[in-house]
C-alpha cells in the first residue's frame, strides 16, 4: 500500500514530466508552427514523446503499475493526454484539484489521426484488413500486364517501381498495366517511385571467360536426382517458357533454322570446353528456342559447335556470344582492401595478398578517417581503415565467414560511422523526379541523411509543381536514425508523407545484433507523429523465392502488422508470398495493434466458463 506522502511524491513526479513536457514545445515551438496544419497538433505530441524518452522513466512506471495506473508503455499516439489522465487520478487520490488540460490529442484523436494520414498517403486499408502490401514490380512487369493484374487481384495495394532499374517507357508501361488491372479489379492501387540516391558500391573486376556450366542436380551419392535444363534460343530471341524452371540455363546460338528444324527427341552432341563429349536431348520445342535435357555436367563457351545427327547428314550450329563470367576477390580475415578512386576494372586475387577494388563515391575519399568500420557486400566482410589517402582507402578484414568470403563488383559498401557531406538527390534522381512527379503518388526519398535532404525534395517538387505527391523517408543509414526527429518534422511541412523502415542497409548500419531496437524506436517515433510506417526488406523474401517460407520470417511477417504497410521484394513465388503475408496479418491484426495486445476469445483452449456479470445480470 501507498501513504499519503508516497502518492504525493508520485504526483510530483508526473506533474514534473507533464512541465517538461510543455517546455520542450516552447522551445521548439518554431519547429512546430512551420509544419503543415494538418500535422501541427501531431508535431506537438512528437515533441512531448521526445521530451518524455530524454528521461529514464522506469522507476516511475513501477511506481504507476503498482497502482494499476497507466505506466506510460503506450502512450506514443497521446503522450500529454496520458500524463493528464494519470494525474487527474493521483489529483483525486490526493484530495485536491486536477490541473487545467492544456488541450492534448485525446486518446481517440491520436488512433484517428494516424489512420487519417495512412489513408491520405497509401489509400484506403481493404475491409479485411488495415495493413497495406506493397509489392515491388520485377521488370517483367513492363511487358507482362497478366503478371501486374495478378498481383492486383490477390491484394497488393501499392505497387512499388525502383527507378535504379529499367528505364521511363518501362516505368509508363508498368503504370499502364497497373491501372488496367486495378480498373478490371474495380480497385485502385498507388504507385510508389524510388529514387536511387548516392550510389557507394564497389567498382567492376575484369571478367573472365565466356562459359556457362550446366549442371544437374546430384545426391551425396553424386547420382543424378533432376536433369539440368537448357533454353537454346537465338541472341536476342525469346526467353525461356514461362512454366520452365527458373534455374534453366539459356545458351544462345546462331542459326535460327537449326532450331526451327529441331524435333522433340532430337540427340544432341558436343565437346564442351574441357574437351569432354557430351550428350543433351530436346524435351520440348517452341517458336524460336527449344528446352534440352542433359544428365552429364558440361562447360559450354562461346563459339562451341552443337551437332544433331540426322538421317541425311549431320546438323551443326555454334553457340552464340556469351556472357563473360563474373569473377571475384577471395577475402579471409586479416587480409588488406584497398578502395580505390580509380573505377578500372580490378585484376581478381586470392586470399592473403591485397585486394584493390574501385570505390563509386568519391565523396568517401573526403570523409572517411582511420579507425572507422568499412562493411561491405550487405556485411558479409567488414574492417576497420587503416589510412586514408587522395585516392585510396586502405582497410584490414576484421569480419568475414571463417572460410573466407567472395568480394565481387558492384556490392554496396556501408560507412556508419563515416560523416559522408552527400545530398541524396543525385543529377540522375533530378531527372527521374520530372517522371515521378506526374505518374507516381509516393516518391521514396533513398539514403536521406539530414533535413536539407528533404528540404532539396520540397524544393524540386514545387518547381515541378507536384508538392501534392506523397513522400516517404527511407531509413537506412545511422545519421537518418539519429537525426530522425529533424527529418520527421522537416518532412511534416508536407500533408501526405510517410517513413519505409529499410532494414537492408540500416542492419549493416547500426549492427545486426541492434536492428530490433533500432526499429522499434522508429516505429514508436512515427506513431507519436501520427506517420504512416512502411515495414520492408526482406519480409518473405524465402517464400517469395522458393515458395517454402523459414519459421523466422513467418513471425518476422507476424511482427510487420504492426506498420502501416508491409513491403514483399520481387521473386518467382510472389504470388504465394501476398496470400501468405495477407493471411498473417489478417489474423494477426485481431490480436496485436501497436503495442497493445488484444484479448479476443481464443477459440483454440474453449471450454466451460461462467458467463460475466453485469449488474447482477448475467451476460
């Protein structure tokens, strides 16, 4: 039990919270007052709820629990509110008078708000369901309106365009097909454009061969378990079936007549790179290609001659232009990195000798400093930099799988605890943004850093006189983290905005092991401005590629309901991937909402239990 001197500290520790809680809108008042008006009572309560988490509360929130009172634990939507409330009651308990609201969101304003803003920004939630799907388009998408339609009808509610991929008439195409198959599906569905931003990847590594190695799938045993399949098609013919495994190899060749005399049966024969004779057979033929099936592993390259014996003679064609195959840097710890300047292609080496690759942002040269983490290639190898030149970063592998790991071109590099001056709007972005603005609804701001970043966006849009488009922040770096506040009231100056919790780059950012955090603090950040969240990265993404989801991304997609909207990434099973993840947070949605869990009846433990009462009635 309390005494009276225990409820009377209480009260004066709360009504101390309360004051600086309506000194920090003072002091940030200017702040506040330049956001848009549809947001300025929302900015207000992100201030309180930063005002409140500059404090470690959780000696009071044990005192308020002991109580029964609210412990604060999910106040976010209606931080002043929940303070007021919890002194009204301690007022009371004390004998004394409340003090004067100062006019908070109420707790049913702030739920309302952030629906409100969620539907300005993402349309609409369906009426099975308040969380939105979003599904990034594959490039398949600008020439396949039956793809785009299906994904429509299954639920995806925005459809999201990369613009570091294809090109504008891709982009129109993929639109047209979207809202043809929105129309037929009597629904609308938003399309969100990403802007690439600042690219900081690894420079390109001279190729090696050109070869393709087609190989069945073997046992431990090392017997055949699946044929390995080959689309021959010509250079530039059609691709492969669409009903045929993704994993066929397409081998061009360069006699469109040799394939048109092929027949289903046909015996193919060849001597592969090594030398090795080897044997295929053509299990099926369509216009322009035929499928070949081979049991034997065989190295086949450029200029290699495929014969099919026949009854008058034999028929031979040679193998079109390949592909140069990748090559890559083999990295083990200890070993050296060298990012250079310089983008020529870099010679591939093994492990234990320096590996020199190119580095594509040359504002890293500037920035980055001895003692700072480089992580590379989505944190497969990270390392600590040793020095810093004009033109060279040098750096020693700390992390990397204890086998080793490959460095190829074009992977990303992390600098988290580099201090990078870069804008996110690049020229090419500028470019892209006169597309965006007059066919997209949400424009994805990539790799924001500081609020001048958003500012820039404002700016641009209002020259293209498309300030009325939705934006939404991606958080994928630390400084966007740690400066999440700047941004979120920056970005508020806006009417219909939004933030995409990009786990992909934040994870190499702030740590693995710190994502968890890391994301609820911003999703908890958002509530409290009544933001829509996007959750997104790898959600399904083994489902999505494989059609068999892992245990940990089921509850991964379980933990997601919570957002706004959940992001699935491309993949040959998408379709699988949009009913499964419907379905989850369907369900979950009657047992989660925020931080709050819901008691609905679990019909899975029923048994006998006497009715509830109410006014000595049974109900």
């Amino acid at each position: 039990m309390c005494g009276r001197g225990d409820l009377e500290a209480l009260e004066a520790d709360v009504s101390a919270l309360r004051e600086a809680l309506l000194a920090a809108e003072v002091i940030r008042a200017d702040e506040i007052v330049a956001t848009h008006p549809a947001h300025r009572r929302s900015a207000t309560n992100l201030v309180h709820y930063l005002a409140l988490r500059n404090h470690d509360v959780r000696d009071l929130q044990e005192r308020l629990g002991a109580l029964g009172l609210s412990s604060l634990g999910r106040s976010e939507s209606h931080v002043l509110a929940t303070i007021e409330a919890i002194l009204a009651l301690l007022a009371r308990l004390n004998d004394h008078a409340p003090p004067t609201s100062a006019g908070a969101i109420t707790f049913t304003e702030g739920h309302d708000l952030l629906v409100d803003n969620a539907d300005r920004l993402l349309g609409p939630s369906s009426a099975r369901r308040s969380t939105r799907i979003m599904v990034t388009l594959p490039c398949d998408a600008a020439a396949d309106a039956q793809l785009v339609a299906g994904l429509v009808a299954e639920g995806m509610d925005v459809a999201r365009i990369n613009c570091a991929h294809d090109d504008r008439d891709a982009w129109a195409r993929m639109i047209a097909h979207l809202q043809a198959g929105a129309g037929a599906d009597d629904r609308r569905c938003r399309v969100a454009m990403d802007l690439g931003g600042p690219k900081l990847r690894t420079g390109p590594i001279e190729p090696g061969p050109r070869v393709v190695r087609v190989a069945p799938k073997r046992d431990q045993l090392g017997r055949v378990v699946t044929p390995a399949l080959v689309w021959l098609t010509t250079i530039g013919g059609p691709t492969r079936p669409a009903d045929a495994d993704f994993a066929t190899i397409e081998v061009p060749v360069e006699d469109l007549a040799w394939l048109q005399r092929r027949q289903r049966g046909d015996r193919l024969e060849l001597r592969d790179s090594r030398g090795a004779r080897r044997k295929w057979e053509v299990v099926e033929v369509v216009a322009g290609g035929c499928l070949a099936s081979t049991e034997q592993t065989s190295y086949v390259m450029t200029g290699l001659k495929i014969t099919c014996k026949a009854a008058d003679g034999r028929d031979t064609v040679k193998v079109g232009t390949l592909a140069k195959i990748d090559q890559a840097h083999r990295v083990r710890r200890g070993d050296r990195v060298i990012l250079t300047r310089s983008l020529a292609p870099a010679s591939p080496t093994p492990a234990g000798v320096p590996h020199y690759i190119g580095c594509s942002l040359g504002e890293a040269f500037q920035h980055a400093r001895s003692g700072e983490r480089v992580w590379l290639d989505d944190g497969k190898i990270g390392g600590t930099i040793d020095h810093v030149t004009e033109d060279e970063i040098d750096l020693t592998v700390t992390h990397v799988p204890p086998r080793g790991a490959n460095l190829r071109a074009g992977k990303g590099i992390n600098l988290p605890d580099t201090d990078l001056q870069v804008g996110a709007l690049t020229p090419k972005d500028l470019e892209d943004l006169t597309f965006v603005a007059r066919h997209a609804d949400l424009v994805n701001l990539s790799f924001v850093r500081r609020p001048e970043d958003i500012r820039q966006l404002h700016r641009e849009l209002e020259r293209l006189d498309a300030d009325d488009i939705g934006i939404v922040l991606k958080i994928e770096n630390v400084a966007a983290f740690e400066n999440l506040p700047e941004l979120l009231l920056t970005a508020m100056r806006s009417e219909k905005l939004g933030v995409m919790i990009a786990r992909g780059d934040l994870a190499v950012e702030v740590g693995f092991e710190r994502l968890a955090e890391v994301q609820e603090e911003i999703m908890w950040a958002c509530e409290a401005a009544h933001i829509p969240v996007i959750w997104a990265t790898q959600v399904l993404d083994t489902l999505a590629l494989t059609g068999q989801p892992s245990r940990a991304e089921i509850t991964d997609a379980a933990m997601a309901q919570r957002a706004e909207c959940v992001m699935l990434n491309k993949g040959p099973r998408i379709v699988e991937a949009i009913n499964a993840l419907d379905s989850i947070i369907t369900r979950m949605q009657d047992h989660q909402d925020k931080k709050r869990s819901l008691l609905r009846r679990l019909h899975a433990w029923d048994h006998p239990s006497p009715p509830l009462v109410k006014n000595g009635a049974p109900t």
